[in-house]
C-alpha cells in the first residue's frame, strides 16, 4: 500500500511527463517490493522556485548564481 | 498535539465541506484520543487529476477509462 | 483519492483506538466529500515527545511546566 | 541530509522573507546539527486560511471570531 | 530539485530492495524531468500494519480479510 | 499557524540538540513571519540512513564512498 509524494520545482513539467513518471515509479514498486499498483498512490507536488529553499537560499536565487557561473566561464 | 494532512483530488469542494470535514476529523481525535482541539491542527492539500496517479496512470486517465468502461455496459 | 497522515504524539494509543480513527475518518471523507473507502488511504505517524516541538519547547518540556503549573494551583 | 518542509497560511509572505526563513533555518541546522547546506533541502507550503482548520474550524472563520471577541472588549 | 517520500508498510522490506528503489526512482526522475541527481533525496517511511488505514479498517485487519475469503474459496 | 517537519538522517542526535533546534526555528518563524509560538508546531523526523537516498544510492553507502574517497588522497 504504498504512497509516494513527489515534490519538484514547477518547472512547466508536461502532463505526458506527469504520466510518465507515475507508470515508472508504480512498476518500480510492482517489481521490486512486489506492492499492487491498484493499492499505489502518487502525488506530484510542483513548488514555486522562490519557495523552495537549498544552500541557505531559494532556487531562484541559486539558479542565478548558478547562471552567472556559468556564463563567466 | 495532533497535525492532520487531508490530501484529495481537487474537485470543488466547498468551503461549507471543508469545514465539516476539519470539525468531524477533530471531534474524533478528541472523543478517541483525548487530543485538544486548541492543539489540533488540519491541513487540506487538493491536488489536480494529472498530479495524482493511480493504477500507474494519472487521475485524469484513470477516470476517463473508468467513466467509458461503465458506459459501455 | 485520499490520502491523510494523522501526526500525533507518542502516548501508548492502542490498536483498537487506531482502528477506530481509521473508521471514523474514512467514514467522515465518503459521507461529506463522497470519498471511495477502496481509494482511502491513513497513516497515523506516532513522535516521541521530544521530536515534537510546541511553542518553542519540545512536547515533554511542555508537558513538564503544564504540570508544575497545574500542581501550583 | 536534511529536508524542511514549512506549513503556513498563505498571508502574503514576501520573497525577501521566504529568502530569510530559508536562510535561517539552513543556518540554524549547520551550526546545531552540522549539516551540510549543499544537503539541505527547504519547501515552504502556503495554505489557504479555508484549508487549515484550527480548534475544530476553518483558519478563516477562526480569525473573524477572534477579530469579534477583541473589538467587543 | 526533487524530494521524494515512499510510504509503504513495514514488510521486511531489505537494504538491497531500498537500494534499488531509490536507484530507480533517481533514474526516472533525471531521464524523465532532466533532474540532478545529487539534488534528488528520497526518503523511504516503513510504517507498522497497525498504522495504515485502508477501506475504513488497519491494514492488519485487511489482509486478516483478505487471506480469509481466498482460503474460503 | 505554522506547522514544521523538519527530516534529517538519524545520527544520535540529542535532547538538547532537538530543543535548541525547535526554540530556533520558533523564534525565526516568530521574528520573521509574525507567527504565534503557541500555534506553531514542529516534528522531527530522524531516519535511518538505509531508508534515505541521495544521489542514487543509500545514504549509507553515499557515506561509504565518501569515506573512501577522502582517505585514498
């Protein structure tokens, strides 16, 4: 009886890609842990970037940096 | 010190439903567990179709096969 | 499709006491939102008291000055 | 390998003090429980006052009894 | 940024299975949504039979059901 | 009204760590937000490093090589 919970930065994820990750993770747990796919639940949580904190700052931040870094190489 | 997490599919609840539902779940954790309402916390998470799979498809897939299957009869 | 996480303290609830939470809430969600029990899914979550934190304390710190109040009285 | 997962109502919080929270609870972990920052992980959730129930009702309907009791004092 | 949360019940599930599951999950997760997988957590809850509610009743309760109607077949 | 999880792998962490941790992250939400420390809650959860993944792999193992790396410089 498994629930999964997803959490992601909304990122324009496509609904075939929601699909897509949905059957993986539910066959991933048919296979390996032998767990029934009419008893598995999934949740895809997406997350503004300005809310989701790493490294002591929001994404939107980070990815600034990050952008910046990269650019000035 | 009870914290409650409802997670549904997002299908126009209302707020008069909501309601009924945080003042239900918290009258049980009283009755049976003894838990102060001024200590129970709920929250509502409601999730669009394409975000929860089941059966390892999305919410959206499954209740469209589920609504032709029963026509079908 | 729901899924709800109840999140309480670790106090010694007997099975009986969580079965009887499990009916009541899984009853309150098909009554008032027209929930599918088949699709129903609790997980009760029990925390040691010093995992959970209320009003800046830990759970068994608070529980230590209520009770010091209480007895001053 | 922390991951923080933050639950308010949705008030109006600004970038800049979603930045701070972030910053300071990253901060916080470092320095207490010498976690690493590059592994610490932060999602701040904002919940519509409707979809949190307090005492037994929704946060909204909490809020309008509390804003009676003090103006009729 | 992905954070990932398998709840499933405690079934002797072993380091290895854990292992693949998280292996394959990570996969999914930067093949399918172009995630980093040294930002990809996931944390895998094993939670007692007791604890997990499923169709109004414990998960023990269940399986004592289910494993009744198929032996009485 | 907020309510806090905080998950971090399980490493000894002691009493006083987890007090200090929560009177923190009260205070910031207190200072930053304007949230009541009696209406915030906060749960830590310590998991085993078998059940948390990172990059692909156990934790426990992430920490193997890790180790491996950094003795064979």
């Amino acid at each position: 009886m498994p629930f999964v919970n997803v959490v992601v930065t909304r990122d324009g994820i496509t609904r075939e890609q929601k699909a897509q990750v949905i059957r993986e993770i539910t066959e991933t747990l048919q296979r390996v842990l032998d767990k029934r796919p009419d008893l598995t639940h999934i949740v895809i949580d997406e997350v503004d970037t300005d809310n989701w904190g790493y490294a002591g700052m929001t994404s939107t931040e980070y990815r600034k940096q990050r952008a910046a870094e990269q650019s000035s190489r």
